[in-house]
C-alpha cells in the first residue's frame, strides 16, 4: 500500500469506524499535472463549494473601488508607510464597504511581498496607530523581515453571528436571504471574499508585489484562508494556523469538534448542504487534505499547537501529509514525512510547510517566525 493511501484505522481515533480517505489525485485518479488542473482539480472545489462552504454569487464587482482614507509615510518611526483603504463595492442589495490595513516597509524595493491576516479577533489586535500591540499581529516584525503587513477585519465583510445573512456582503449580493438555496455561500466565503479584494487592491498600486502575497488567518480565520487560497489561485502562499474542523483537520477522524457540533454552534458559518454530514463524515464525498491540495502547487503551511486537542492537531498534520501526491504532480515536494513532527521542530523544506507549537490554541510569535521564514523560501 501506497504510504498516501494510509487506512485511519491505523490513527488515532475517537469511537469511529475505519475509514479511507478520498483519493486527494480524484476519481479517476489524476496521472499528472494537466489532468489535475483541468479536471480533477475543478471537480474537487466544484464539491466543496456545492457540499461545504457553498458558492459565491459574484467574483469581482464591477464598481469595486479603492479609496485612500488615510496615508502616513512615517509609520512605525520611519519604517514603513501606513495606509489605510476603503474598499467599496455594490450589489442588488445596495452598497457596502471594509478597510484594510497595510504597512509597506519604506527600506525594501517596490513592489514588496506581504502577508494578508484575515483577523477575527478583537480589533485592538490589529490597531494602525501601533499604541496596542500584539504577537497576534506583530507588524513591526514582519515590516523589518521585508514584508508588507496588511489586514482587515472579518466582521466588516459580514458579522459574525446568526442573523439570517441580512448584513455585509450577504445583504449586497444574495438575492434573497429568506429562500437561500443549499449550496449559498456562508459567512467563511464571505469572509474568504474579502480576501481577494484585498488581492484586488494589491493589483492596483506599485507597492506592493500581488503575486507574492500570503493570506493567512487563525482558528475561524485559518479556515478562511484556506478557502481563499483554494478559490483564488492568485494567492502565492496560504496559512493556516489552528483551524480545525472544517479547516485543516481530517472530518473522518472524528476527533475534537466535529462537523455536527460546529454545524450547530455556527450555523452561518457553512452552506446548509453541510448538515447533511452531521455524524456522517464518513459520507463527505471529499475530506480536508484534498482541500489542502487544492493550493498546489502554490505554497501552503499548516499549523498547530499541542493543547488544541479540539482543533485535532494530527487531523491537521495528516491533511498537509496528504496533500503531497498532488504536489509530486507538479515535481514539488510536500512535507515528504507520514510521521508527525515533535512539537517545536518545523517542517520548512518543501512547497507544504507544517509545525506543532507548544501551548495552546492562539496565533503566536514564535509561529510568525516560522511563516516568515517559509515565505523567505516562498515569496522572495
């Protein structure tokens, strides 16, 4: 047996039957890079959006637009140039807009590479005056690295809570809130879209280099950036620090939470399809490291942390491990190791990067570092 064919009975799991994961090269298997991206590529997202995290009404708008709102060339005392941007946009349920933040270091050739946080914590975490810091978004770090550090706030592209889609993107664009098919989009895609029209404004100016741009988000946010590297091939690199369910851990393990408890504590999170799988992983026709690989052969990095239990740390591990069939397509290695790395000993080498940090669910320092490093590889 092939040792990306692995049986998880052969893991640890929680009270579940032995299951074998989908093939991640598709059905039939994929024999090589052109057969991946113009058929089984396509039908593995096409399931995703259709059983997941649903499909987004409309890709770029047409009136997007980019409005400087701020502009401070002395950032961080001289470092950098803090902008903030206003970016709007329309749809048949009127207008709306969000913020993003970005620090571009003064002291590097333009255009930059940079990192894109997709922040579901508080907004202090992410505060432009810089008189609140945090390691959750240490941007004075990643400017003196070489990188451009930007980031919105999720709630701006839609709340984060059950209020029937009536807000954000969702009041703009969906049609009908009250008759929302199976597969609508949820407040993830919703979030992952904001995402790329961030990229968008990263087209737009001379700054800042969008083709070496990573998005990366933790928890909630992890599973957001994953979407977003998944459904926007423009993004070089993906992050994806503790997300868990949903995001970079296996559903078939069945261990930590799981698809019926998230369905039920973040019922807007998902399309309503999901449901269907509520105590059936099993019955998912696709599993998470095929959603990893989707990023192939751009690079992606999965992280977590030793007391996440809830997030299933070793779910997380073998979906990155698992990835790397698609990887070899395009002559790339992946993390190359069935075996999971002890905590705190990164895996950098290849195109999929992984570590366990210890301590407990939280985006840190010391994972920065590592992202920081693996994008030196990456994005310059």
């Amino acid at each position: 047996m092939s040792p990306f064919k692995i049986l998880l009975c052969t893991l640890p799991l929680s009270n579940t039957l032995a299951q074998e994961l989908p093939n991640v090269l598709g059905t039939p298997p994929a024999k090589n890079k052109e057969e991946w991206t113009q058929t089984q590529r396509p039908k593995t997202l096409e399931l995703f959006k259709n059983h997941v995290y649903g499909r987004a009404p409309i890709g770029k708008p047409k009136d997007l637009s980019f409005k400087v709102i701020e502009d401070d060339p002395k950032a961080m005392n001289g470092a950098a140039t803090l902008k903030i941007i206003e970016i709007s946009y329309s749809g048949p349920g009127g207008k709306s807009s969000f913020k993003l933040i970005t620090f571009v270091p003064n002291k590097v050739k333009k255009p930059a590479p940079g990192y894109l946080l997709i922040c579901n914590r508080d907004r202090e975490n992410i505060d432009p005056t810089r008189n609140q810091k945090d390691d959750f978004w240490p941007a004075e770090t990643i400017v003196s690295r070489g990188y451009v550090a930007a980031t919105f706030h999720n709630s701006e592209l839609s709340i984060d809570k059950n209020l029937n889609f009536d807000n954000g993107v969702h009041k703009v664009f969906d049609q009908d809130t009250s008759e929302r098919p199976g597969d609508a989009w949820g407040t993830i895609a919703g979030w992952a879209w904001g995402a790329s029209r961030a990229l968008d404004y990263f087209e737009s100016t001379p700054d800042i280099d969008a083709l070496k741009i990573g998005v990366i988000g933790h928890s909630r946010g992890g599973k957001c950036a994953l979407w977003a590297g998944a459904t926007d091939q423009r993004f070089a690199l993906t992050i994806s620090n503790n997300s868990g369910c949903t995001g970079a851990a296996i559903a078939r393990r069945k261990h930590g939470e799981r698809v019926a408890r998230i369905n039920k504590s973040f019922p807007h999170w998902f399309c309503r399809n999901y449901n269907a799988f509520n105590e059936k992983e099993e019955d998912l026709p696709i599993d998470q490291h095929q959603l990893v690989a989707l990023i192939a052969p751009r690079a992606v990095y999965v992280a977590s942390a030793t007391k996440d239990d809830w997030a299933d740390p070793r779910g997380e591990f073998l979906a990155a491990a698992h990835a790397e069939p698609v990887y070899n397509l395009f002559g790339l290695k992946g993390l190359a190791t069935m075996e999971m790395p002890a905590p705190d000993r990164p895996i950098l080498s290849g195109h999929v990067g992984y570590h366990t940090r210890s301590g407990k669910h939280d985006l840190t320092d010391y994972d920065w570092h590592q992202y920081l490093n693996f994008g030196d590889k990456h994005l310059k």
